[in-house]
C-alpha cells in the first residue's frame, strides 16, 4: 500500500515538474476558474484565460464562482456579469433577461415592469427609475417614474428638447401619497400609474387604477376620483379629493398639434446628477456629446444655484407650457398670444403680459374663472405660488 502510494506521489511530482517546465502549467491549477484546469484546456485548445472558452450548457455547474476572471465575465453574453447572476439566482449561461412588455394590457402587472411586491415600486433590471429637474406638480403627490428601452435599443439624443425614443419604449409614472411624509416606514397610498408606450412611432398612453389591496392596478380611460387623507412633513393633516384624470384629459396635456408626446422626460429635464452619464454609460444613450456641454433645466427649488428668472421659467415650462405654447391646446384653442416655454428668449414669451393672469389663476381663488393648471391642482401649491409671485413681482 505504502508502495502505491508512493508511486502515485512520483508520477504527480513528474507529472508537475514536466508540466512546469512546458510554458509554467500546473496540473491542478484553474486560471479562469471555468472548472477546467489549465493543462487540460491546453491539450485541448481551448483558453486557459477565457472562462467562457469552451462553451458549456446550460446546466454546467463546475464552475468557480469566487474566481475573479470568472466572475467578471459574462458567459451567456446577456447585460448581467457571471458573479452577479450567481448572487441574483439566476443562470450564467442562459440569457433569461427579463424586459418589459411594451403592450397597454389590462393589468399593470402584465407589463412585467415591477420586481417583487409591485407595492415597493421597484423596477425589473432593465427597467430605470429616473429623476427630473423639476417636476410637474400634481397636488402634493410623489411620484416615482419608469423607462424602458427594448433590448439592444437606445435612446438617440436630439438636442436638449425629446432624445429621439425607438419603439417599445415605455415611460410610467407611479402617484402616491406617504400616509405620514415625516415616517415613511408608516406606509403609503399608491392610486395611479401613468403609461406612455411608443408603437409604431406613435405614443399610447394608458393610465392604471390601483386596488385597494395594492397588489396591482386595471387599466381605465374614464378616470375616477377617490378621498385621499395624509399627514405632510409638517405634521398637518391635509384631505381632498383626487382625481384621476381620463383619456381626454390626458391628451389635452400630451398633445401638440395633434401629435401625442411626453412631457416631462426631455434632454434638459433628466440632465439630473449623473444620469445622464449612467445611461451613456449602458449604451441607453447615443450620439450626445459630453455631458457638460448638455443644457440643463434648472431646479425650481435651487436657490443657491440657480437666479428667480431660471426657476421661475423652469417652473413655467414644466407645469404650464404643455398647453401654453404654439401647437399646445390653449394656443389652437383659444389664443396663440404666449408661450412658456423655457427654451424662448424671455420677449418671445410674452410672460410680462400674461403675468397678473398667472398670479390670479395660480392662486386658485374660487372668484377665478379659471384656476392653473387645470388639471391636477385641487390644492393651491403653495411654494410654486410664492415662486411665482416673487418671480412675476419682480418683472
Ligand atoms: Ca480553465
Ligand atoms: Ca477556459
Ligand atoms: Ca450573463
């Protein structure tokens, strides 16, 4: 027994000295940790180094996940590192990357957009959450918004205004209201998410109604309103009446001479922190020059970076200049006379004679004959009305 054992011993240190001396291979050593050592590889012709070299099957689990040539590769050629499919459960060398679907069906949950409890307002991998400049204001709501480009799809930038979405492209937006804004662990009211889907070139736009459970939300196009109650991060307890708008509604702000486009999600208005940058980064983004040379929507609420003028025109472009520009409704409804848009010189807005206007529909006063906006502003927003009237009063 000593015998073969010592037998065994030689051949392996023959084994290893002969192997040493032809181009430094060990027998039991793995350099690309796919589960084949490198002397075997070698005789076989594939690459010691490549830990997708050879390709295995679907069911292949030899592999050393806490190799770190391994774990940085991406096998299955997918958007998802070896390592990180290990840690998310799924398969290294399948590419089960799951994408939305770009399709207004009757339950949100079909969109595959959410991952886990839909409740949480997470998104599936290849779905982002993003964030605005300044966003529209809807009656105290949160909101928390969703892209979706298709697989091997990107966005093209077109200047500072709408990058040029391909096809499939899905935006949503989710409102809701913290029962208590100063504890969020005390929960929330999620009420509705808003779709836009582009097919074929064209805009869709579906607007989905949330259960009362929380667990999903039915698409609907006549809107509803519901009593809403929560407590703001003051500790004062507010309650109105929300309403969700239906499909005319929706046009009416989504609409520019007959064609239907987002609002919210230009170029200048998602050139937020380094946004922009992470999704130059993915390839969701071609064709823009370096970020710092991207315009960029000031924030409303910024006053250490940015002047009155800019928050105020920042404001004005988000939350009026849907309707109030050429092609908007109020313009080819009533009278083309001003537009708000934050990209006009000042004296082609004609702002400075519309400004008593905006000071009186803002302040949603019951004598008004028309309050501003006209939809989502049940409650005065009463830091955009002080924006406004500091802004307007100092014209
Ligand atoms: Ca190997
Ligand atoms: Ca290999
Ligand atoms: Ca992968």
């Amino acid at each position: 027994m000593k015998n073969i054992f010592k037998i065994s011993l030689l051949v392996l240190i023959i084994a290893q000295f002969s192997c040493k001396n032809d181009d430094d291979i060990q027998i039991d050593i793995d350099t690309d940790g796919d589960g084949i050592y490198d002397a075997i590889e070698i005789d076989n012709g594939t690459d010691k180094n490549d830990p997708c070299d050879p390709q295995q099957e679907a069911g292949y689990t030899d592999y050393d996940a806490t190799n770190a040539i391994w774990s940085n590769a991406n096998c299955d050629d997918d958007s998802i590192l070896n390592g990180d499919e290990i840690a998310n459960g799924t398969n290294p060398y399948i590419d089960n990357t799951s994408y939305a679907v770009a399709e207004l069906l009757p339950n949100l949950s079909e969109l595959n957009l959410f991952k886990g409890l839909m409740s949480n307002i997470e998104p599936i991998e290849t779905v982002h959450v993003f964030d605005l400049q300044t966003s529209l204001y809807t009656d105290y709501a949160k909101k928390i918004r969703f892209i979706s480009i298709p697989k091997d799809e990107n966005m093209v930038y077109n200047g500072a205004g709408l990058p040029i979405y391909p096809n499939n492209t899905i935006l949503t937006k989710t409102f809701y209201y913290l029962n208590d804004e100063r504890d969020e662990s005390l929960g929330k009211k999620i009420i509705e998410t808003r779709v836009l889907i582009k097919k074929a070139g064209i805009w869709e736009i579906g607007n989905y109604i949330w259960n009362d459970e929380q667990t999903d939300a039915v698409r609907d196009e006549s809107g509803t309103t519901l009593p809403i109650t929560w407590i703001n991060n003051e500790g004062i307890e507010r309650s109105f009446t929300y309403e969700v708008p239906d499909y005319a509604a929706c046009v009416k702000c989504h609409e520019n001479n007959g064609t239907r486009m987002p609002i919210g999600p230009k170029i200048r208005n998602i050139n937020v922190g380094n946004q922009l940058q992470h999704y130059i980064d993915l390839g969701l983004l071609t064709n823009a020059p370096a970020v710092s040379e991207i315009t960029k929507l000031p924030n409303w609420e910024d006053d250490d970076t940015y002047s009155l003028e800019e928050r105020g025109r920042a404001y004005l472009d988000v939350n009026c200049a849907h309707c109030h520009q050429t092609g908007g409704f109020f313009n080819v409804n009533f009278f083309d006379s001003f537009d708000l848009r934050f990209e006009l010189l000042f004296d082609d807005t004609n702002i400075a004679n519309v400004k008593d206007n905006i000071n009186i529909r803002m302040s949603l006063d019951p004598s008004s004959e028309y309050v501003m906006p006209q939809i989502g502003t049940a409650i005065r927003h009463e830091e955009g009305y002080a924006l406004m009237l500091e802004y307007v009063n100092s014209l």
